[in-house]
C-alpha cells in the first residue's frame, strides 16, 4: 500500500521488495525494484537490495553482479553493495575481484570505526580461496574479536574454523577446539 500511494518513497518499495522476497515472490519483488529503479536509477539503496534479491532469492549471481557493480558505481561509499558485490563474485569464482569488493567494505566500516564479523568473514575467506592465508588472518582476527564482543556465536565458530584453517591463533593463543553441539 505505501509503494501504491508514494512510489517514489524509495524505502517502501525496498522494504516491501525484501519481504516479498523472503515471504512471497522474488519475481514480485524484483518487478517493485525495477519501477522504483527507472525513476531512481542511482539509488544504491534500490540498487542494493535488488542485487541482493537477485543473488539470495532469485539465484541470478550474473544479474546481481550486474546490478551491483551499478551500485558500486554510483555509491563508491556503499559498504552494503561492497559486501553483496564481493559475495556473488565469489560465487563466480573471480575471487581477486571479490577480495578488492570485500577488502572495501571492511575498510568503509573502519573508515567509521566498525567492524562486521560477517564482513570480515568473507573478506577472509576471499584470499583463502585465493590460497592467501596471512591476507586472510588480517581479516578473520578482528572479524572473531567482534563477532566474540557481540555475541555472535554462530559467525564467531566460522571464523574461527577459518582461522584454525590457516594455522592462525588469536593473540598468540591457541584457539580451543569446537564443542561437539558447535560442530
């Protein structure tokens, strides 16, 4: 209904794509960012979550890698698209490209002094697929530390394991071995 009576109110129409996305039809929500988008073709934000939607729900990572190196044009600043962005070409396999996209999402949320444990997650696990551990540690370290602060149990074992992957320990120590239910 908000998109029906104020279609150029950009954030009704990404929240109302999202949902239908996650609860109904990608196809619908796709259809909703598209109109959005012709009226608003440098949105990021719209940009953003269509290329999410494409990579997540609709499956298209080429679509995706299309619509979000749009957003990364148009918003280098987007830290959002970055991350979406790095994520599907990964899944392409061009995973020199995704450790610069990812590489420069980490760096725009420190530009601000944040860290995203999943951020640091993918940008670790870029240049482990790139057989490049030491790059790697730089990334899951901190990437641990926070998800560890915040309590994100869940991103913290992944980077953990990924850190144990590449011979690494946090602050000198040994990392302890996941409990049997975290396995």
């Amino acid at each position: 209904t908000a998109v029906s009576l104020a279609s150029y109110w950009t954030d009704a129409a990404v929240a109302a794509a999202e949902l239908e996305a996650i609860y109904g039809d990608p196809t619908t929500a796709v259809g909703i960012l598209n109109e959005v988008k012709d009226a608003n073709p440098d949105n990021s934000a719209v940009l953003g979550a269509l290329g999410n939607i494409y990579y997540r729900y609709v499956g298209d990572p080429n679509q995706a890698a299309d619509t979000l190196a749009r957003c990364v044009e148009v918003n280098p600043n987007n830290d959002y698209c970055h991350y979406i962005y790095g994520r599907v070409l990964i899944q392409l396999e061009q995973y020199g490209q995704a450790a610069e996209m990812l590489d420069g999402a980490v760096r725009l949320l420190a530009n601000n002094e944040q860290v995203d444990p999943y951020y640091n997650y993918w940008a670790g696990e870029s240049q482990i697929y790139m057989g490049n551990c030491p790059a790697a540690l730089g990334y899951l370290r901190p990437g641990y530390e926070e998800a560890v602060e915040v309590g994100d149990d869940s991103v913290a074992e992944s980077l953990q394991l990924s850190i144990r992957e590449c011979g690494g320990t946090i602050g000198g120590v040994a990392l302890p071995t996941p409990t049997p239910e975290a396995a």
